[in-house]
C-alpha cells in the first residue's frame, strides 16, 4: 500500500509538471514559505507547495501565507512580487501574440508589485491587472498594488498606466508616485504618496533577508528528518506540503540500511538555511533539522 501510495504521489507530480513545462508561462525565481499553486486539472483542483524553479501557466492561482513572499518571472522577462497572504491568478497569457506579449493577472487579496526589467522595457506588452475590481492596463511600467477588504490601492512607481474600476472610464496615470484608490465601491481622487510611504508599501513584497526564503540556483538544504521507512518520510512530507512547504524525498544508503531524508533545497546562503531550520524546529513533526551545501 505504501509503495502504491508513493508512485500514485510520483506519478500525480509528473503530471503537474509536464503539464507545466508544455504550457509554462511564468517560473518561480524565489519563495518566502509558506506558499501554494492551485491548478485545474481536468473537473478537479490540484493544490501543491510553491517551489523554485517551478513552472507556471494560465489559470495556475499562486497564494502565500502569513509571513510569505512570492517572485515570479514571466516569460517576456517581467517579475511579479506577492506579499503575504495573497491571491494571485495567471487568468490569460499569450507570450507572443503578434509580436506582443499579452497577459491577465488577477489579485484578488494581498500587495503585489509588477516591474519590468531593463532588457524587456524593449518588448511589445499588453499586460492587464486586476485588484479586485480595479483594472490597470500597463505596457511597460513599474507599479504596486494591494487588495484588503473594501479597499484597492495602484501606486505608479515608473512608466503610465490606465487605471479604474468597472463601470467607470480609466483615469492615466502617467506620474511618478502617483496613486488610485478605491474604498467600499468609491473612487477616491487621485493624490501623490510620500517617498517614506511608497518605500513601506513595497517593503509588503520584497522577500525579506533572513526568513528561509529559497532561490533559483540556491545550493543549501535543510534536512528536516531521516526516516527508516518510506511510510515515515511520506507522513512528515505530507504534512509539510500541505502546510505549504516545499519537501521531497531523496532515498540516502547508509551501510546496510537505507535512509529516506526528507528535505528543503534551494536556499541561497547557509543563514537562509538556518534561518528556515530554526523556524521549523519543533513544527509539523521536525526535530532536529540539519543545515548543509
């Protein structure tokens, strides 16, 4: 039964991400755990933990935790910043539609930043955003956002966008620190926001130092258990995954016996490492986690 259940597990994965790769469009560059990626698959709705390096396509719905963080590249080359405790959905994408990059992203909860990078400033785009009920059509642009309750908040950081909620004509916006908001279904007047409050607000986004957040590339691991038997290691991955914490399992000969080491990869530096160990520690069955390279 339990070799049943681990290749059903195995093969349940594989699916996820072939389905991935053939359609992807966008990949994790770096995560602040906990987070999770909701799928549709055929009639039913796959949940797994976010990873690094891990692929995304429309319809693909990211959510983070209390304490999280989420950055995503799309494929034209732009990054998506999720603050804690955000929604975020791949509603449409279309890489290359005539030569422009086409895109629908929804928040629907939560601070999110959207920035487009030096190199890909040069690519055709349409990308549209909705918070909530705002939209913000963008083609090239830095701005930041959130969603909380009964109110929508688009700052401008860099570039113009076209801002307004359903049912009322889009307001450009085409000055730095420039801001729209929306409270309990009004629009407010746009206004400027002061450089101190504009810095807080992004800090919402930005993966933070020091939390156990991973990286693309990163080369640390954390080994949260070393089980005797498969059926352990599966329990305590289960748990973990569930909870939002991206853990595998890599079979380890030690002697005689074999071992099945149930861990967390991709941290960029041995304090990230350790720093994911401690917050760990005494949680969802982890003991004693070991950091190593």
């Amino acid at each position: 039964m339990k070799r049943a259940s681990a290749f059903l597990l195995a093969a349940a994965l594989a699916v996820f991400s072939g389905l991935a790769m053939a359609q992807a469009a966008a990949v994790v560059e770096g995560v602040q755990m906990p987070a999770w990626v909701e799928r549709r698959i055929g009639n039913s709705s796959v949940r797994r933990p976010l990873a690094v390096g891990m692929e995304l396509r429309g319809g693909d719905e990211v959510k983070t935790g209390t304490g999280s963080r989420a950055l995503i590249k799309l494929s034209e080359g732009s990054l998506v910043k999720l603050g804690e405790n955000g929604s975020l959905a791949i509603s449409d994408i279309n890489p290359d539609s005539g030569g422009i990059f086409k895109a629908v992203l929804r928040v629907a909860e939560g601070a999110f930043r959207f920035t487009t990078g030096l190199f890909s400033k040069v690519r055709r785009r349409e990308v549209s955003i909705r918070v909530a009920t705002v939209t913000a059509g963008i083609r090239g642009t830095d701005l930041w956002g959130k969603s909380s309750g009964e109110r929508q908040t688009v700052c401008l950081i860099e570039g113009a966008i076209e801002v307004g909620a359903e049912g009322e004509k889009p307001a450009l916006m085409d000055q730095a620190r420039q801001f729209y908001r929306r409270e309990k279904g009004q629009t407010l007047p746009i206004g400027f926001v002061e450089p101190a409050q504009l810095a807080e607000w992004a800090k919402e986004t930005e993966i933070e130092a020091g939390r156990g957040a991973a990286r693309r590339g990163g080369k640390w691991k954390v080994t949260l258990a070393s089980a005797d038997t498969q059926g352990a290691a599966l329990a305590l991955y289960d748990e973990l995954r569930s909870n939002g914490y991206a853990a595998d399992i890599r079979p380890v000969q030690s002697g005689d016996k074999l071992l099945y080491h149930v861990r967390i990869a991709n941290l960029p530096s041995k304090a990230e490492a350790e720093a994911l160990a401690a917050a760990l520690r005494g949680k969802y069955g982890v003991a004693e986690p070991k950091v190593s390279i």
